[in-house]
C-alpha cells in the first residue's frame, strides 16, 4: 500500500517537542495565536456558558456562514432518524483551489449528552472566522479547508435537555406494546429533573444509587406511565446504540481468545441492535469522508480530559506497517494535550484509544483504517480536578434524593393501585417511592464550570493538530480508494 508522506512538522506556539521543517508556513517568529475576539457583532454574539439547545447552534452557524460567506459554505451532509440535520461548516479562503490545500475535520459530538464537545466546535469555528483578519488565521485559510461539524448526533443532543444520554434516537419499542417510545420520561414532580425510581419507607435514608439500603428496589424511571401499564418509564427515548461503535471498520470485533485480559473487546462495547454503518448518522459521516479528502480529523467528546489517537481496537505493533504513524501522532497528541493544559490550567493527557480503554468500529478508527487520516479524540471536560477522576463530581451539584408517600404519587397522576417495576413488585402498605436525581441529570439544561474556558484550550490543541499537517497537497489516498 503507497504510504502517506510524514507529515513535515511545524514549529507550534504551544508546542515545545516537535521539529521545526523547512516547509512550514508557521515560521517562528510568525504572528501570534490571536486571543478572544474583539468587536463581535450582535449577531455574532455567543455566551460560551450558556447550554444552546440544536436549533439555537443551527442560527448561529447559519449568522456565522451569512456573514462570512466569501470564506465559508453551509450544507447538510444528512438527516438523524428524527430529521435534524448534520451541518458541515466548511471553513477556508475560497480564492486559493482545493487541490493546493490540506483537509481538516473537527467534528463534534457523536454522543448526544456530550455538548461541551458540541461548544468547543463552534467555537473553533466562530473563533477562526472573528479572527479571520489576523495574519495567523489567514495563513491557515490559505492553507487549510477545515470541515467544522457541530454534531453527529443531533437527536441524542436534544434528547439531552430531557436526561443525559449517548444514544441517538433510532425508534424502538423497548415495552413491546408496538409503538414506538410510548412510555417516554417526564417530570412529573415538577422539580425540573428526571429521577429514578426506588420503593421504600420514608425512614430509610439512601445517600448511594450504588449501595442502596436493604429493601428498596428499583421502580423504574420518572415517568406518568403513558402506556399504562404500571411500569414507569419502560419505553423511552433511548434507541441502546451508541454510534461510535458502529462505524465500518472493525465492527463487532470481540476476541474470544483474549477475553478477560486487557485486549478484550466486547460485550458493552459494540451493539447487536444495530450492524455497521447502519445509522443514518453514521452513513453521513461516512458518505463525507469518502468525499472530502481530509489529512487530519479530531472527534470532540466529553467526560475525562485527554487527548487519544488510534488504535482503538488493539494495541501498538510496530511490526504492523498500518502503525507506522502511531509514533508521531503519538508525540502531536502529547502536544496537543499540552496546549489544553496550559490554556485551561488543567490536567489533559494523552494516550492511545486503546490503552484509555479498548473499543471497536470508533469513527477514529474508521477515520486512520480506512483513509490514513491522522484522527485524534479529544475529551473536553471532566468534573472535578481532571485527570482521571471519573466520577469526581466536586464541581457537581450534590445528588439528590426525596421520598413522596402513595398520596402524594397520587396526586402527581401515579395509578399507585396499578403500579409495578419490572419484576411485578408492588409497593407495600408503608412504602412511597424515593426519586433519586444524580448529579450529572442536574445538568441537563447548564453548562459544567469553566466551560468558557475550556472551549479556548479546546481551540488552542485543534490548532497544534492542524499545524503538524503539511500544508497543500498533503493528501494521498489509500491504494483501494484510487482509480
Ligand atoms: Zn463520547
């Protein structure tokens, strides 16, 4: 297979272990990465802490294309299961032809609750077009086409103003009653949030969803039991597929002789409700990248701080001539994960996807398999102090818990005579139902803390990675995709 050429490393402002080649646009004493926009105009202005709903990021990409129309171009790559569209925004300077510049993705979120991705990417958006008349970001649109997607998952996005969830919303009958979703959540406490469910007495005293007192069982989720039949919450919007592990490459990849060893690849990590590329959202993206030739591709997520490149579905083999990259985007990553660092003033590391934790069939994966593009994750946020701190939720609200006795389900609409969980229980005489709140479903409708600031160090390693790609004619594509 032809190989595609190194890339020729540029000297970065942010980054201190790479080369410096003589080909480099970016000289050193080239202009500085310009800062926060001055002067934005009104239709231009975004609060970065505020949580936009889909529709909201759709006007502002639309005001962003209207306004810089000599530098941009606005299209749909394709529809998610409910007709949302996926917009590409194609960010370059127009006057110079494709074929003497170097293709760049940054694409947002592919798992729907994951919407400080989301923001990152339209703020590397707005951010580079405000910018545009600085000489550093010119040097880039001369340079560059960067394909800027907002989201993958649009359904799963909106859906996430409801309760936090990865999936996108292809329909599914999960009650088996032959209607679609037809037992959806809803807050019927009115407190603002979706809880869930567990039967109990008002003396016991839950503080962990995790180690629940002896006795109380699961009752579901807050819901007004729209199909009726006594079980709260048993069809929701919620298809159980997560999309990045659905891509066409390596998909299903489960090991069984490696299983229970650290290359295991399985069970939670693909889907057997979906196949390869059977989303509508995923075909999109697809479809593009067979279109558009790209060098490099960072997918934004959320949920750790880090910086992660391929593989996804094994380790490092130096052996494998299809690894003979993996060094250098290796090293870029490094970089890239400093330039967030210094930037937030938090901790991002950088590893690979596999070594973070072992998946298959990831857009990354699909991205550097299929077409050698150098594609990075990188993970914008985690609550607490960074790294490694899964589930550290000291900048989270605190849980909540509240207990209702049978009157007062009654009065919220609960049929409390009809009411089961799953198993058939029913509540006894003594018992109400405690709704637990996590932190995380108090976040539906805010942004986590700093996000303002974490969207500038999101920038700052989007453009580190751009940086370590030559520029023009630095494409190749793989032997099976040529004439
Ligand atoms: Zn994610």
């Amino acid at each position: 297979m032809k190989k595609k050429k190194l890339a020729k490393l540029i000297c970065s402002f942010v980054s201190a272990t790479l080369l410096c080649g003589s080909m480099s646009v970016f000289a050193e004493e080239a202009s500085t990465i310009p800062g926060n926009p001055e002067n934005v105009p009104e239709n231009l202005e975004i609060d970065w802490m505020t949580r936009y709903h889909y529709e909201e990021l759709e006007d502002q990409i639309s005001e962003m294309a209207a306004t810089y129309p000599e530098l941009t171009e606005l299209y749909s790559i394709g529809t998610s299961w409910q007709e949302r569209d996926l917009w590409c925004l194609e960010i370059t300077n127009e006057e110079i032809p494709a074929e003497e510049k170097t293709g760049i993705g940054v694409f947002g979120p592919i798992h729907g609750g994951e919407r400080e991705a989301a923001s990152s990417a339209m703020y590397f958006a707005w951010w580079t077009l405000l910018n545009s008349d600085t000489e550093y970001v010119q040097n880039i649109l001369d340079n560059y086409i960067i394909y800027v997607i907002p989201s993958i998952n649009p359904d799963g996005y909106e859906q996430s103003f409801v309760i936090n969830t990865r999936q996108n919303l292809r329909p599914r009958d999960l009650n088996g009653d032959g209607i679609m979703f037809s037992d959806p959540y809803n807050d019927i406490d009115g407190d603002g949030y979706i809880a869930q469910l567990y039967s109990g007495t008002a003396e016991m005293t839950p503080s962990d969803a995790y180690n629940l007192p002896e006795g109380m069982k699961s009752f579901g989720t807050e819901s007004s039991d729209w199909d009726g039949n006594g079980i709260l919450g048993d069809d929701p919007r919620n298809s159980g597929i997560d999309m990045n592990r659905t891509f066409d490459y390596q998909w299903g990849r489960y090991d069984i002789e490696t299983a229970g060893t650290d290359d295991q690849i399985g069970g939670i990590t693909s889907t057997t409700i979906t196949g390869a590329a059977m989303e509508p959202e995923v075909q999109a993206v697809q479809n593009f990248m067979q279109k558009h030739e790209m060098n490099a591709l960072v997918v934004l997520h959320t949920g750790e701080q880090s910086v992660l490149y391929p593989w996804c579905y094994r380790a490092y083999d130096e052996t494998e001539e299809k690894d003979a990259d993996l060094p250098l985007m290796a090293e870029i990553a490094a970089d890239m994960a400093q330039a967030a660092t210094v930037t937030t003033g938090r901790d991002f590391y950088s590893m690979s996807s596999h070594e973070d934790y072992p998946t298959s069939a990831e857009l990354i994966d699909y991205a550097f398999g299929k077409f050698n593009i150098h594609a990075y994750t990188i993970e914008v946020y985690c609550a607490g102090d960074g790294e490694y701190s899964w589930g550290n939720s000291d900048t989270l609200p605190e849980a909540k818990w509240v207990f209702y006795t049978q009157d007062e389900l009654a009065e919220m609409g609960v049929d409390v005579e009809n009411l089961t969980n799953a198993d058939g229980d029913k509540l006894a005489e003594d018992e109400g139902l405690w709704f637990y709140t996590s932190s995380t479903n108090q976040m539906v409708d805010k942004v986590p803390e700093d996000q303002d600031i974490m969207v500038q160090g999101i920038k700052d390693a989007i453009l580190v990675m751009i940086e370590s790609e030559p520029c023009g004619n630095g494409y190749s594509l793989p032997d099976y995709m040529q004439e």
